[in-house]
C-alpha cells in the first residue's frame, strides 16, 4: 500500500518545473530523495535546496535512455533504504513546427525512448522489491493531452496516452499486491518545455501548485491525479464524444494541425 509518509522517495527529470518542485514539496528532515536530472549544474541546485530544508540527497546525472545506467541507479538508490515511492516524472516535448512540416523522426523516436520505454523500464527495475515486501507506490506522468490527440504535438499525445493505459493496467494488476500504482495526468503547468508547446494554454498552473497537490492526491493514493478542473472535464469530454465533433472543438480552441 502507498506510504502516507513516504520516507524514501525517487523522482526521475528532478531539474523539470514539476519534478523540481515535487522534490522540494518533499524535502524534509527525515526524508531520503534520489534525484535524477541529465543537466548536472540544475540537478545540484535542486538537490542542495533540498538539503537546506535538511532532506537527505542523493543525485545522478545521466541519460535516461541508458536502460544498464538506469536499472543500476535504481537498484543503488534502494540498498540502504526501501524506496517508498517511484515518480517517473522525466520527458521531453516536439511538435509539428511553427508551419506544421510534422515532425522530426529523430525527436519523435527520442520522446518515445524518454517518455514511454524509459518509463516501463523504471517500473521494471523497481518494482520487484516492492512486490516481495508487499508494499510500494508508483507515479507515473501522463498529461491530460493523453485523452485526446492534439494535432500539434502528435508524438508527445501518443506517448502520455500509453503512458495513462499502461498505468491504468498495472494498478488493477499491482493493487492486490499491496503496491500502488498512480497516474498523474497535469494539464499546462508553466515551464520552458509547456511555453514552447504550440496553441494556447487555459487555466496555466505554477509548478508549485501542481506539486502539492499532486502529494496530496499520492497520499490519499487517487488512481487517477487529473487537473485542473475546468482542464480535464472538457479533454476526458474529448474522448467520449464523436470524433467528428471533438476535432471541431480542438481546432476552435486554436490547434490547428
């Protein structure tokens, strides 16, 4: 079952805006954070905030696409102490471009490596320990953009959908288990990657917002952590209508393909 006071606590893409301020929202004397970022100046900045609200860091720098170096960290990161909790929160972003050429196929295949293989690897790795003890949690980003494919940023809807399915089916797999499984589907939350997305961005949250309640919602172990509210009833409406209709209503809200 989750830990409603997680001690030890794993958070992948820790230099992002949300990952960032999850690791900050958690940092507290007593807790033990490992935190992954590939930009090793950003990654330290985060892990000595961190330790200045006296949580316990460790950090490492690498590609996440590097499945030996990931599996290795992961194993690392809980010999001393069990890992309560698992955020796979790293990912990138492409888009079909300002003229809507599509695509680059080298962008496309990475964004599938970082956000969706690299992901089912992460859950590979850590979650053995967890099924033998019979407790454990595991958070997944998926993005409200996974109920609906936008049709400026195809790649990035394919991977959060997966992400959402994949999520979705490991918690009624892992439940009777005793390990929870979450996934976080955020609508726009302000960073560098979200400002470069084409196509406007309603209801824009800070980072520091999203993270708290996004702890919130992992303690209360919510199956499902969708926000904000106005956000994610009118995409969860997207998929449910007629096709025909919800392309409509996306190239009026200003995504135009």
């Amino acid at each position: 079952m989750p830990h409603r006071h997680p001690k030890s606590i794993l958070i992948t893409g820790a230099t992002s805006a949300i990952g960032s301020a999850l690791a900050l929202a958690y940092a507290t004397p007593g807790i033990t954070l490992h935190l992954h970022g590939r930009n090793t100046q950003k990654l330290e900045a985060v892990a000595g905030q961190c330790r200045d609200r006296g949580a316990r860091v460790t950090q490492c720098s690498f590609d996440i696409r590097d499945s030996g170096i990931l599996r290795d960290w992961v194993s690392d990161s809980g010999m001393t102490d069990p890992l309560d909790v698992v955020i796979s929160n790293a990912g990138m972003n492409t888009n079909i471009g300002r003229n809507g050429d599509g695509e680059r196929w080298e962008d496309s295949a990475a964004l599938m490596d970082i956000n969706l293989r690299a992901t089912m690897v992460l859950v590979d790795a850590a979650l053995p320990a967890m099924r033998q003890r019979g407790q454990g949690q595991i958070a997944l980003l998926s993005s409200l953009a996974g109920y609906f494919g936008l049709p400026v940023t195809p790649s990035y809807c394919a991977s959060k959908a997966a992400i959402k399915a994949y999520g979705e089916a490991l918690r009624g797999w892992l439940a009777p288990q005793g390990v929870a499984v979450n996934v976080i589907m955020p609508g726009y939350v302000d960073s560098a990657m979200c400002r470069a997305m084409p196509g406007p961005k309603p209801f824009l949250w800070t980072p520091e917002r999203a993270a708290r309640l996004i702890k919130r919602q992992l303690a209360a172990n919510r199956g499902r952590i969708s926000f904000p509210f106005p956000l994610n009833f009118g995409t969860w409406w997207l998929a449910v209508l007629p096709e025909a209709i919800s392309q409509r209503i996306v190239r009026g809200m200003g995504y135009h393909g």
